[in-house]
C-alpha cells in the first residue's frame, strides 16, 4: 500500500480543527466529495465540492515536520481547519495512491529557456490578461531594486 510522504494522521487532524469539522469533514471524505487531489513537490491542490455551484479550492503545504499551512476558498472562519481541509487530508491519508503527482513549477520551468519562457508568459497572458498587471508590477519592483545602489563597504579597522 501506498504512503503519504509527509507525517499525517488522524491525530493531527483532530488537533488542528473542531470537533464539529472533523465529523463534517469525515463525513465529505466518505461520500466523495474531493473531486480532484493533486501533489506537486510539497503542495498539495484540492477541489471540494460543497454548498456552492463551484467545488472549493484546497492547498496544502507540508514540509518534513508535516502541515505548514492549509487554506480553502470557503467562508469557513470558526477555529482550525475547515471540513474541505480535513476531507482533503483524509484521503492523502487513507488513498494516498488517488494522489496525482505532479512535477513541481519550479522543476518544470527550470527546464525552459529564455525564448521558452518568454513565450509561456505571452500566453499566459493572452488568456488570462489580469496577468498583464502582475508582471508589469514584478518587472517594476525588480527594476526598482536593481536601481538602489548598495550600501558603500564599511572601512577596513586599523
């Protein structure tokens, strides 16, 4: 049987959400709820379905000690971890196999080269043009930094 490559447990879910969530969120994982699961690297996306037309947005980061941080789109706002969360831990948990693995963005683009990225970027942007905005103010606040001068060097002690 498959495993989670990052400590999870029934334990730690209880910890960090209500008693209430947790049943809910048993109760979404069995009647399979979590429509899509994905890793990349140490990130884990989700698609819940829940009250809404559109299924919540889950993400999940671990790293070696466990759960760093874990978000959803949904409302939720009453301590801990929201039943979409723990549905989506659970099935890491009990159905690690039905996790896609991806590899992860930074491994995929690393591969790339300039021309390449120049050109994922442009349709990206074609298709999503609120991108647009994004890159103006990144390529701005990189040209901001690159303009500062760096501090002058201390004098050497004598």
């Amino acid at each position: 049987m498959a495993t989670f490559p990052f400590p999870l447990s029934e334990t730690l879910i209880r910890q960090h959400t209500t008693s209430t969530s947790f049943a809910r969120g048993q109760g979404y994982y069995h009647s399979d709820a979590v429509l899509a699961v994905m890793r990349r690297g140490q990130q884990v996306y989700a698609e819940v379905a829940g009250s809404q037309y559109e299924p919540y947005q889950v993400c999940i980061s671990f790293s070696d000690a466990g759960v760093e941080e874990a978000t959803c789109s949904c409302p939720y706002d009453w301590g801990g971890w929201c039943k979409h969360i723990v549905a989506t831990l659970l099935l890491c948990l009990h159905e690690p196999e039905s996790v896609e693995e991806r590899p992860p963005v930074d491994d995929m683009l690393a591969s790339l080269n300039e021309d390449q990225l120049r050109d994922l970027m442009l349709a990206m942007i074609d298709r999503y043009p609120d991108l647009a905005d994004m890159v103006e103010s990144f390529v701005q606040g990189l040209s901001i930094n690159l303009k500062r001068k760096p501090p002058p060097a201390p004098f050497p002690e004598e």
